[in-house]
C-alpha cells in the first residue's frame, strides 16, 4: 500500500509543479518576446512587434486574473489581492505602451514577468500557504 500513497502522493505534487512551472515559462516567453520586439527600435514594423508582444502578455496575465478571482481560489487573500494589484499595473502599464510606444516604459513588464516566473520556479514549502 505504502508504494501506490508514494506514487500518487508523487504525481499530485509533479502535477501541482508543472502548472507552475508552465505559467513559469509561459512568463518568461513572454518577457523574451517584448524584449525581442525592442529589437532594432526605429525599424519599420517595431512598434507593430512590440503591440503584439504586448497583447500577448495582456492575455496571458488575463488568464492569471481570472483565476485569481475565482470563488474558492486557494491562494491567502493577501497575496491574491498584491497580484490583482500588480495585474492592475500591468494594464495600464500595456494599454500606456500601445497608446504611446516607449522602450525604456516596456522594461518594466519585462521585469515583471521574469520576477514572478521566477517565483513561480522555487517550491513552495511543505504545509505553507497555497501560492497559486
């Protein structure tokens, strides 16, 4: 019995890691692909590659909003409410970009999707709070 509780216990904990190791790099391609649109700034299709960089990671930190504000979500209500705040910022941060493209304004959301990817990768401590 003990090495079936192991293995199930093993495949919760891989299938809980590699949700978050996806959003993970789900964040960090899309943190490549601004950064890879700030390439060659001044080209003729630049500020069309940066929007559509930019829509890019707006839909991917929709998908995060939207999970977070699922009833029942079982992330601590203090963390869910700091990254619907940093979810806000990233709004507005986008739609001020796709106004009025500036590359030195999209670094910031670069920043951003690698810090929180980053997060993402470590591990969670055994009977801490739920982070996502």
């Amino acid at each position: 019995m003990f090495p079936d509780a192991r293995a199930a216990y093993r495949a919760a904990t891989q299938a809980t890691m590699s949700s978050r190791k996806l959003e993970a790099a789900a964040l960090f391609s899309a943190a490549r692909r601004i950064e890879d649109s700030l390439r060659d700034w001044g080209s003729a299709d630049c500020e069309r590659r940066l929007a559509d960089a930019l829509e890019h990671n707006q839909r991917l930190w929709t998908f995060f909003e939207a999970e977070l504000l699922e009833s029942g979500h079982p992330m601590s209500p203090d963390l869910r409410q700091a990254l619907l705040t940093l979810i806000r910022f990233v709004d507005r941060r986008t739609y001020e970009l796709l106004a009025h493209p500036d590359p030195a304004a999209a670094r910031a959301l670069i920043e951003i999707d690698r810090n929180v990817a980053t997060g993402l990768e470590t591990t969670p401590e055994p009977g801490g709070p739920p982070t996502g």
